[in-house]
C-alpha cells in the first residue's frame, strides 16, 4: 500500500470479490480480494479504517496525479453534494474518501484503489470501495 505522486493513466477496472463492509466487518481489517487485468492471479486487499489509504484530494488537487475531469469521467468518485462539501470537491458516496496503489502479487502490474470510509447515516458505518483500476505512469 503505497501513496500516487506522479501523474498516472487510468485503464481497466479490475473484478472484486467484496465491496461493502459494515461496522461489525470494519473491526478488524476489511478483506477482500481483486483479479489482476493482466495475469488473471487473485490478489488481496486488507484496509484497517482510520489507518490505510491517503486523502483522495491529493490526487486531484492542482491535477498533479490524476485530473478531476479523468475521476468523474471513469466513475472513480462523485461531485460532493452542498452540505458534504467539508470533506472535499471529490468524494465517493459523500463520505471520507482515501486511495492507495498497489501491485499484483504475481506480474506487479500496478493498480489504484478507491474506498470511503464514514457514516452513511446515523447508525450506519460502511466502508465502501469504489474500485480498483489498473494504471500506467505518464511520467
């Protein structure tokens, strides 16, 4: 798990085994697991909330890794609705949203996951990943 700081092309959503994760779930890390594009090998996430992933405004912000147009054109993240707007100009379902790159285990291919963390409404805590995508550095 590792944070993007140069400029990357988005390419292929990769296949996930799970994506929601309730309160109970999110006690110890969330685990799941996603298909490498390239190679087929299953791959596996562990995300610990309140630990893992970096503020998803570090990717858009002066378009250093990845434009704002490029996360709402391929679905990564939405626009944050008016009384959410604290948490950024970017979000997934308008909660804290993170991201982290990491490789496949088996021919490194390098993939970008999106996930939030937050309460969905009183009561209700979810993580939610938005995806994995398989990229390419520009730089």
């Amino acid at each position: 798990m590792y944070s993007i700081s140069k400029k990357i092309g988005i390419r292929e959503k990769a296949s996930i085994a799970k994506t929601i994760f309730n309160k109970d779930e999110t006690a110890s890390p969330s685990v799941t697991t996603f298909t490498c594009c390239e190679c087929g090998h299953e791959n596996t996430i562990e995300i610990i909330p309140y630990q893992s992933g970096f503020p998803i405004f570090q990717v858009y912000h002066e378009d250093k890794v990845l434009s704002k147009d490029e996360l709402l054109k391929k679905g990564i993240v939405t626009e944050t609705s008016q009384p959410m707007l604290f948490l950024g100009e970017l979000t997934f379902h308008d909660l804290p949203t993170l991201y982290f790159g990491t490789d496949c285990e088996s021919c490194h291919s390098k993939y970008f996951c999106v996930f939030n963390y937050g309460e969905k409404q009183p009561g209700l805590t979810l993580l939610e990943i938005s995806g994995v995508w398989k990229y390419e550095e520009l730089e």
